[in-house]
C-alpha cells in the first residue's frame, strides 16, 4: 500500500471535479470571459480552466468553442495563453499580420456557422513585424519577394488608410491598430454569413491589440453588441 503522504495529489473524479463554467453563450458573454481571462495573465493569477484530462476526454466527441480568435502567427501572442482558456475554449485562425484571405474567411465563417460561435476576436499587437514590413516596403517603394509580397500587399490598404487619417509612419502602433480596425471591416465587407448573424445579434466582431510588456489587450473595435464600446 502507498504512503498517501509521498504521493501527489489525486486525479479529480467525475463525482469530485470542479465543474466548469457554463459556456458563454452571447457575444456579450463571450466578451466578459475573455476579459476576466486576461484580467487573471495580467495579474498572474490564471486559473488555467479546462486543461486537464477529463477536459481531454470530454472533448473526443465534439467542440463547443465560444470565441474564435483570428491574430497574428507571432509566438508572443497564443490566445490560449494571454486569455486564460484551454482545451475547446477557443477555435485560433492565425497567419502572420492577421491578412485576410479566402481560406482565412471560410474557416471564420465555419466558427460561426458551423460551430455557432458567438464572439470573433481580431487581434493584433505591438511590435508586429508584418506591419513593420509592410510600413518600409510602402516608404521604400520596394515590395519583398516571394510570398512576403502577398502578406504586405495585403497589409498596404491598412497603411494607406492609417496615413490618409494623418497617423505618421514611425507610429507602429498606431498603424497596427488602424489594420485591426480595418481587418474588422473586412471580415463584415467579405463575409455576407457573418454580417448576417452580426445584423441579428448572434455575433459580434471586436478588434484588440495586445501589449506585449504587460499583457493587457485592448478594445479598439466593435462591430455588434457586446454590452460596451472601445475607449475613445
């Protein structure tokens, strides 16, 4: 017989685990656990919800995920990570600048068809090596080769739309928001299912942008009712 005293804790049973919360089920919803999430990274306390092995099992069958997230490809920004969230939580479409594309509109549109997901989260950040990119290739009048030149070709509208609005080209920042915002637009111009189900309350479309020296994601863009607006 083993000594309780020398071995760890006991797995949770289905009698004796925490139950996990119930799905959020609104774009407002949706919201507010998203932001209790990142409220816990941002002050170190994450609770790490949904990352154990009964969650694992729970999920062999099907998904259930209440916000999908379409952000940049960059290691520093896993929505998982920086919200809080585990295993089911989140259906993640990332590619790098969060450029829009057809592939990248089907799989939005499958979250919220499909999958009824209520809540899609543009999120970008500080520091974004594609719109720092697509920033010089604009002021050089060089494209990059390859494929870069379809990532900053498709970045450029943002850029040009940030200067018109008198943002200056040394504002990184500000840029990167400026495309968040037009990404947002984006999606409701491209996409006719999810301007439908924004119409009609069923989604909501909110852009963020993520600082990567404290943690914290901001509001910049509402398309839809989640119950606040971005800060002016």
């Amino acid at each position: 017989m083993s000594d309780p005293s020398t071995t760890g804790p006991a797995e949770h049973t289905e009698a004796t685990r925490p139950l996990a919360p119930a799905r959020p089920q609104t774009p407002a919803e949706a919201w507010q656990a998203l932001k209790a999430g990142n409220r816990r990274f941002v002050e170190g306390t994450v609770a790490h919800p949904n990352q154990d092995a009964a969650r694992r099992a729970d999920l062999t069958e099907g998904q259930r995920p209440f916000a999908t997230f379409f952000g940049c490809s960059d290691s520093r920004v896993a929505a998982e990570v920086i919200f809080d969230q585990g295993l089911g939580d989140l259906f993640v479409v990332r590619t790098a600048g969060h450029v829009v594309g057809p592939t990248e509109l089907g799989s939005l549109e499958f979250g919220a068809e499909v999958l009824d997901i209520p809540l899609i989260v543009v999120l970008g950040h500080d520091n974004c090596g594609a719109v720092s990119a697509t920033i010089q290739a604009f002021e050089g009048g060089s494209m990059p080769g390859g494929f870069l030149r379809d990532l900053v070709e498709r970045v450029i509208p943002s850029v040009i739309k940030a200067g018109r609005d008198g943002i200056p080209m040394s504002n990184v920042h500000d840029v990167m928001t400026e495309h968040v915002k037009q990404t947002v637009h984006l999606i409701l111009e491209r996409s006719s299912g999810c301007a439908d189900r924004v119409a009609d309350g069923r989604l909501a479309i909110v852009g963020l942008t993520y600082t990567l020296t404290d943690g914290s994601a901001e509001l910049v863009e509402v398309a839809g009712d989640i119950g606040e607006l971005p800060a002016s």
